[in-house]
C-alpha cells in the first residue's frame, strides 16, 4: 500500500455530502411544506393542508438526521485535521465544541422548520443561562474542567504527574489513583 494515502476517516466527503442533503430537505420543507402552526388551507398553497404537514414533518425529521450526522462527520474531521497542528488533547475538545454548538443549531432550525417561533426560545435560553452559570459559576467551572480532562485525557490512573499549584503549595508530585469529572486523586510521597 502506497503511505501518501490519507486515512478514510480524514475525508470529509461524508460530511458535506450530508450537509447537502439536509440544506435539500430544509429547501424542500420551505418550498413545499406547510408549517404545523397554519390551520387553514390557502389559495395560494401548492399542497393541501395534511399532505404540507405531512412534507412538513418528514422533511424536518430527515433534516434532523441527516444534520446530526453531518454535524458529528465535521468534529471527526475536524478533530484529525486539527489534531495535527495542535495536538490530539486539543483536537478532542475542539471536536467536542463543534458537536455542542451544532447540535444546538441543528435543534434550533429543525424547530423552526416545524414552524415553532425559535427566538423567544433563544431569549429565554439565553436569560435562564445567564442566572445559572452566575448562580453555579465555580461548581461549573470545576465540572467543564472534568470533562475537558476526560476527554483530552492528559494522563491516566496509573500515570506519575507533576502538578504546579501555586505559589502556597508549591509543586506536588504523585501518582494518579483515581480520575473521574469532579476530582483527581494522587498518591504522593508524604
């Protein structure tokens, strides 16, 4: 086998492929679909009033899908390309970013594609946001911090790692025992 051959999964024509077909079916839903709100047939529709709530749904659902799809091909993609100037630890929360944020504009358009009125629910989001991260701010930080070290995964149980803790405590140095989302535990020396 040649070596300047890339890898299947460093392609991304799985994920613009997909993302074809989900701009196609959002297209289709606007052209030919009628939003779940609307009650009254119109002149002016193409359709009558089920078979548009019919095109309605099944074009937002095969939207839905095949968005996710595209959305996780393009963090895996994304993840190896970047993984390689910036490092695998990187890459994983690069791709881990990349999901969260396309997942929720996937949610947000299918939403808007049933015809649901998205901005009052991106205003309340925002609002409710706002109080909890304020309200849990630390308790949250010391979370997201576990997940990034999950998923990063700098070192594992069984791991010697040296740790700089400031100014107080000086440098601490063990080996890790235990690892989980909301602490680390180190045997050390003393």
């Amino acid at each position: 086998m040649g070596g300047g051959t890339l890898k299947a999964r460093n392609r991304p024509w799985r994920a613009i492929v997909t993302v074809v077909l989900a701009i196609g079916a959002a297209i289709g839903v606007n052209v030919a679909g009628i939003p779940l709100r609307v009650t009254r047939a119109t002149a002016a529709s193409v359709v009558s009033l089920p078979v548009g709530h019919l095109i309605t749904i099944a074009g937002t659902v095969v939207f839905f899908i095949v968005a996710l799809v595209s959305t996780f091909a393009f963090a895996s993609w994304g993840q190896d390309v970047l993984g390689r100037f910036i490092g695998a630890a990187y890459g994983a929360i690069v791709r881990y970013v990349m999901i969260l944020i396309g997942v929720a504009v996937v949610l947000l358009v299918a939403l808007s594609l049933l015809g649901f009125r998205v901005g009052q629910l991106i205003v309340g989001g925002a609002v409710t946001g706002v109080l909890l991260t304020i309200a849990a701010q630390q308790s949250l930080s010391n979370l997201f911090a576990g997940v990034m070290l999950q998923f990063a995964q700098p070192f594992r149980v069984g791991d010697r790692v040296r740790i700089r803790s400031g100014a107080l405590s000086g440098v601490i140095e063990g080996t890790v025992t235990e690892f989980s989302i909301t602490y680390v535990r180190m045997e050390t020396d003393d």
